[in-house]
C-alpha cells in the first residue's frame, strides 16, 4: 500500500505539463488547414494529460482503450463553451474500465456600462430601465460568478456498458454562495438527474462573455429522466425527455391563484449531424401548466408548447455560423428575457378568473472566426418578441434586441482572455424605449 501511494503521488506530480499518450497524435499537423479550431484545442488538452498506472505494465490497457475513456471526458451533448474544460489531473485504473477526474475553473469578469446602464450582472435587455433612469447612466462592476468546480466518474460495466457520474457547483457572489449546477448520472443512452434542459442546445450558442447571453436562447437546469441516442451511420440522433416543471403564471391572487405543477414538460428532438460536430437540431416542447379560477373556485390547466430550430456549422476550417429560432406559447418562462416576468400565462380581460398562453419568440445568429486557432473574434445577435392577445398594459415589454462583438485570446489552451462590446434595447408597448452599452472583459484558467 505504502509503495502504491508514493507511485501514485509521484505520478501526479510528474504529470504537470507531461504528454503521456503520444500514439494520440494525430498523422497531419495541427493547423487551422486540417482541422478545426476547436478540434486542435481538444487534441492539445488531450495529449496533455499524463495517465498514471498503478501495478505491472504487462497488464496495461491498450492504446485504444484509453483513449476511448478519454474522449468520454470531452464528449458532452450539453456542454457549455462556459463550462471547465476536462480535468488535467485524471486517475484510471489500469485496465481502462474506470477513470475520475476533478477539475475545474477561476473565472472572473469585469465590465462598464455607459450612455445607459444595466441594474443586474448579466445584460439582460428585459432589465434596461425604461423610460431612461438619469441615476442609472454609468456603472463599473465585476463578479467572479462562473467560477466552479466538477467531478466526473467513468466506469465500464459488462452488462450496462459505460456508467458516468457528474457533479459540478458554482460560486455565486450575489449571495447564493455555492451552488449545485448539474448533478447526474448517464448509463448508456440515458441520463438521471439535474442537468440542463433538452430544449437547450448549447452548441448553437455564440460564445460571449456576458454572463446572460443572447435574449432569444432558451433553456435552462431541471431534474430530468433523458434518452439520447446516435445511429450507427453517426449521422442521425434524436432524444426524448420527461423534465420537471417550473412554470411561471400572472395571477392576481383576486381572481386567479398560481397552483403547484403536476404533469412533467415533455421534450423531443431530432437532429442531423455534420462534419466537424456541426449540426441541424429540430425541438419539440410540450407542457401542461395549471392555475386556479377563484371566480368559479376551479382548477384549470392551459397547454403549453414550443417548436425550435437551432444549428451550427462550419463552412470552412476558420469561420463557424450559428443560428436558433424558436416560438411557441407559455414556453416563456424558460427563454432569455421573458423568463423574468410571468409570461407562461396571463389574464385574459375578457373572461373574469381566467388566464390564457400568449405566443412568443425568439431569433438567435452568430458567427465566430478563428485568426489563429487560439485567437478569434464572435458576433452575436438576439431578438425577442412578444405577442400577447389582450390585456397588455402600456408600460408592458414588447420587445429586447441584443448584440456583442468581442475578441477571445488564448495563450494557452487551458487559459483564456477576452474583451467585448454589447448594446441592447427594451420597447415597450406603449412605444416608449431605452438602450445600454456594455464594455466587459473576461480572465478564465480551467484546470
């Protein structure tokens, strides 16, 4: 045992910028002419990992199998380009069936509002103070929210086949402190837990640095049961989820009253996958969202629903496109902007006691291009509109438009740096309006 734990400690250490599996490598170089950006970063990171093996090397896993498990730490449907990246320091057995590695991210961000500023860390369109606040015109501010820290576990099982565990928490600094962000286990094609919702798709997201992103996306963290698979020709994948409910509805208290959810948000997609893990997303979203009628002292339940179509692309090695539209009907409490107010449902004037789902949408672009493929620029636009039938009041929303332009720099593949530039607008149904403007800028180490 004595002798196992110094192996293992000497293992570690000496794994600091050591490059253990070099038959990795790929036969052509690492250029933005073979591969993508985004490909060379991963090959980088993975062929920096030092795989320490505790026992006799005549029993050692092959080249193949390790390499399996270590492509498991970097394929993940919904990751975030604001996640940690994979562990540097990653422990596995020596027959390749169980891996675990703890990792992490310091990620601290700055900003300055000017000619109208946001009350709130993230720039959110839906909080611009309309009509214009002359108290609110300049704001500096910085935050370390983002930063995390995650845990994940791979085991291969004869009979269940690959078995992951994850786990990952946030630092908050707006008083939250530390919080669960995704807690979740996959065997196989399914996944068990609280992770992100499957109308989110987080690789049709343009990377910014603003903590809110674009107004228009959707999505967001739910304790879920999720089926995902990808045919054997790898060029089809569709998934299918039962999702907790989180509905968010107008009621007065008077005539209507909010009462706890009871059936499950059902959501499906199917997708058609390109070269260079590009993609072509179609989602669907079904909901049941109750409430109670004082007037006639009934409970009542309206639909909800939701179509999205969401992609990303890459035309050439250098530039990458991004697009995701989306519209429906009390589906807003999971969108952008609208997921601040209680948009899920609304009174409907006409009818005393009754409440009713308005229609919304979302239009979501970007493009990103690489320089270098450690240096690369992103624009990104957001647009929200809201359509309610009756009963709006003047000073209501209507619509948010959101854009950014910034410039990401990474000196090593693990360390990033980033500056950025955002404008937004609130018009309310009363056609008064309001803008903001955002420098902000962005230190990230993954570890």
């Amino acid at each position: 045992m004595k002798n196992t734990l110094i192996a293992l400690g000497l293992g570690l250490l000496a794994s600091v910028g050591a490059s253990a599996q070099t038959d990795s490598l790929p036969k052509t170089p690492l250029t933005l002419q073979n591969y993508t950006a985004d490909e060379i970063k991963v090959q980088k990171l993975r062929n920096s990992h030092k795989i320490v093996y505790i026992g006799d090397d005549s029993d050692r896993a092959s080249a193949d199998s390790v390499n399996y498990i270590l492509d498991r730490f970097y394929y993940d449907q919904y990751r975030h380009f604001k996640d940690p990246l994979a562990p540097y320091f990653l422990l596995m057995s020596k027959d390749a069936k169980l891996a675990m590695g703890i990792g992490g991210c310091v990620r601290m961000r700055g900003w300055y509002d000017f000619d109208g500023a946001m009350p709130v860390n993230g720039f959110t369109p839906y909080m611009i103070p309309v009509p214009s606040d002359p108290s609110l015109r300049r704001r500096l501010g910085g935050t370390p929210d983002g930063t995390s820290i995650f845990m994940r576990v791979i085991g291969r099982n004869p009979l269940l086949g690959d078995i992951v565990g994850y786990i990952q928490g946030n630092f908050q600094n707006d008083g939250h402190g530390f919080k669960l962000k995704k807690a979740y286990v996959e065997i196989r094609d399914w996944t068990i837990g609280y992770n992100t919702t499957t109308l989110k798709d987080p690789d049709a997201e343009v990377p910014v640095i603003d903590g809110a992103g674009q107004n228009g996306l959707t999505g967001s963290t739910a304790i879920l049961i999720r089926w995902l698979h990808t045919f054997k020709n790898q060029r089809w994948s569709m998934a299918a989820a039962l999702e907790m409910p989180d509905s968010q509805t107008d009621c007065d208290g008077i005539s209507t009253k909010a009462i706890d959810d009871w059936f499950p948000d059902v959501a499906v997609w199917g997708q058609y996958n390109l070269p260079h893990h590009g993609h072509v997303r179609l989602t669907g979203l079904l909901r049941v969202i109750p409430y109670r009628d004082l007037v006639t002292s009934k409970n009542r339940s309206r639909f909800g629903w939701a179509l999205q179509a969401s992609g990303v692309w890459n035309p050439c090695n250098r530039l990458t496109l991004y697009a995701e539209c989306n519209t429906g009907q009390g589906y807003q409490s999971t969108m952008g902007d609208l997921s601040i107010g209680n948009y899920d449902l609304v009174a409907d004037t006409g009818t005393p006691g009754r409440l009713y789902a308005p229609w919304a949408m979302g239009l979501n672009a970007g493009v990103k291009y690489n320089f270098r493929d450690n240096l690369y620029a992103c624009l990104a636009l957001g647009d929200v509109r809201y359509f309610p039938r009756n009963g709006v009041a003047p000073t209501d929303y209507k619509y948010g438009m959101y854009g950014a332009v910034n410039l990401f720099y990474e000196p090593t593949p693990r360390l990033q740096v980033g500056i950025e530039y955002l404008i937004g607008s609130r018009h309310n149904f009363n056609r008064q309006h309001n803008h903001a403007n955002r420098i902000d800028a962005l230190f990230q180490f993954s570890f």
